[in-house]
C-alpha cells in the first residue's frame, strides 16, 4: 500500500513537472507580408534590423501572464514596456517605412512564417494613424478586425494553423470597402494553442487557458479605387522578391534566421530587451529602396523622398546566389563577412556565414571573400 502511494505520488510530480514545462515551450513566428517593422530589412528595406524578429512575444509567457495579467504591447513588445515596436521612440520604427501599397476592399494575401509551430490561431486588425509621433491604440485595431476568407475550420475572423509544420502560411484577408489611409497600422496576433488549460465550459484541454502569444505591426497604405494603378508597379516588384525568398528559405528555415532556443526564459529581466532610443521616426512612402534627401526650408533636418526614377534594383539571382566557386573554402563553406552598416552589428558575422552559405547572401547585409 506504501509503495502504491508512493508510485501515485511520483507520478503525479512528473505529471505537473512536464505540464509547467510544456507551458513555457515558445512557439516563434513573423510577419513578412505586408512586412513586419521588425523584419522589413530582410526584403530590402533600409530599417533596423531585429534578428530576433520571430520573438515578439508580448515580453514572454511569465512577463505576459504573471507580471503583466495577459496584456500585449500593439506591437509584441511587453505591455509594461519598453516598447521598441512602438512609436514614438522604437527603434524599429526608425524609420517608418509603408512596406506594401493596397487598394480599399481588396483581397490580399499575408504572409506569415512560423519558425517553430504551435498550432493556435492568427488574426489580423487594421488602423488608421492620424500621426506619426504617437502610436496607434489597441481599440482602434479591435474596431477593424479582419475577415478571414480561407479559413480552413469555417472560422470568419481567425485562421486555425492546419498543421504543425514549420513553413510559410498564406491567408487571404478581406480589406473593409470605404477604408482608405496614407498609413494604416496592420497587426497580425499570433495566439498560440499547446498548452493545457481550463475551457470556457468547465473541462481541461490543450489550448483551453493562457496561451503564449505574438504580435507584429506593419506600415501599409490603402488607395482608393481610383489610386490604385499609381502603386500597382511596386507592389508587383516587392511581391516578386518576396515570394522567390520564401521559396529559397523556406527550405531551411533554421539558417534564414540567427539560432534562437526553442524555449523562452522565466526570468521577467532576461525576457525583456532594455531598449530606449529617442530619435525621432523618418516616414518613407513607397516600397523601393531608391531614396535621396533634399533640403528643407522650414527644417534644419533633411526630408527623405522617393526619387523621380527609381534606380533598377539588383536581380534576385544576384542576392541569393553565391558569387564563385574561389569563394568557397576547403571544407565547402563560403567565407563570408558583413558590409557597410552591418559590420559591427553583433551576430552579423554568423548570420552571413549561415546564410550566405544556403544562398540567401544580400550584398547589402555580407560579402564573401
């Protein structure tokens, strides 16, 4: 009978040690169309770059659910901050770029990638900013939620990840009619569903309780009808580039981004990143990295715009493709280092080395020697 108790109590700590382990297992995903702030750099963009992009998790389980009762910054950033997703003050918000150009009631397609799968949902929300100096609010996306047209459970404003493979999943999103902005904040929210947890009618199930959840903002501006072939040109470009880097990264997801753990940490401190920069945001329009200043008159400080004819953009081929066979060392691996405003970044190196050496090797970001 001793023994019996003794088995039943040993398991029964097993049983709620794998449970609370189970519970911080962290999910990690992005937003790449309309491409998020934290990952418009990997699309040719002239933002910050976020190498831990796929990790806009709302600060982690512990800071989300213990510290800070469920609440999420817009952007995935901690609700209690800091908040470098966020205007006025993000830093990657600086600058403001509009990744993608649509057309009021339009149906689009987002793009998002899940670099560790854990079933769950996504749903996405729309804002009109009225500023540039003060971020959007959480109820005017709730005002604007997003209908979901291929939503594989019949689900009308959520789309139920199918599977569990880690890959890039597409879903069409319905823009509302008679909505148009010059720039509109897109929030994609991202809520898990692998831990176990009490439902709404009494019984205990996976993805019933507190899930781990992530967030993202994109920068998009929707035309009326009548605007929309002015942006049809550069829409047709950016979608070009990205759909051929999801088909080459796509194959190994793991080296298209630095190497990250599979589980976030339960120290509120480790979870969240100490960022304040106070620099105020530059906004581009357009989807084209062809910019040049000009001189203001009313402001000592330049004004960024587009210019009258774009410079052609270098081929795919020539960013994913590496440049020789002499480049590649003995033991098959290209050589390969980070360029220009990248070369003191830290990680840079190993993310060139990683990437260039799959064939993602952008000339603006690595150059093998």
């Amino acid at each position: 009978m001793l023994n019996h108790l003794v088995n039943v109590h040993f398991c029964s700590i097993v049983i709620l040690f794998l449970f609370q382990f189970s519970s911080k297992v962290s999910g990690h995903g992005r937003l790449i169309q309309p491409a998020s702030r934290s990952s418009a750099w990997r699309f040719g963009f002239p933002t910050t770059p976020n190498y831990d992009d796929n990790q806009l998790f709302c600060g982690g389980f512990t800071v989300q659910w213990d510290v800070n009762d469920g609440k999420c910054g817009i952007c995935g950033d901690p609700y209690s901050g800091p908040k470098p997703n966020e205007l006025p003050d993000g830093k990657y918000t600086k600058p403001l770029i509009i990744t993608a150009n649509y057309t009021e009631g339009d149906t689009i397609t987002a793009l998002v990638q899940l670099t560790a799968n854990h079933h769950g949902s996504f749903d996405f929300r729309l804002c009109p900013a009225t500023s540039d100096k003060v971020e959007v609010t959480q109820e005017c996306l709730n005002s604007h939620v997003l209908e979901v047209l291929n939503s594989v459970d019949g689900s009308r404003y959520k789309y139920t990840v199918p599977d569990d493979a880690h890959r890039t999943y597409e879903v069409s999103v319905a823009l509302p009619r008679g909505l148009t902005c010059d720039r509109c904040v897109f929030q994609w929210t991202y809520t898990a569903g692998n831990n176990w947890g009490r439902c709404d009618n009494g019984t205990s199930a996976t993805g019933c309780g507190p899930q781990e959840t992530f967030r993202a903002c994109a920068d998009v501006r929707i035309n009326s009808k009548s605007n929309k072939e002015d942006d049809e040109c550069d829409d047709d470009d950016r979608d070009e580039k990205i759909e051929k880097e999801i088909s080459e990264v796509d194959n190994d997801i793991d080296s298209s981004s630095p190497k990250i753990s599979s589980t976030t940490t339960t120290n509120p401190k480790d979870e969240i990143e100490r960022e304040s920069v106070t620099e105020k945001p530059k906004l581009y329009s357009g989807t084209r990295r062809s910019w040049t200043t000009e001189a203001t008159e009313k402001e000592s400080s330049t004004k960024w715009v587009r210019e009258k004819e774009p410079t052609t953009p270098k081929s795919i081929q020539s960013v994913l493709t590496p440049k020789s066979v002499s480049d590649v060392t003995s033991n098959g691996l290209l050589k390969c280092i980070p360029v220009g405003r990248y070369r003191k970044s830290s990680g840079m190196e190993r993310w060139c080395l990683d990437n260039c050496n799959v064939g993602f090797c952008p000339p603006t970001h690595c150059k093998c020697e």
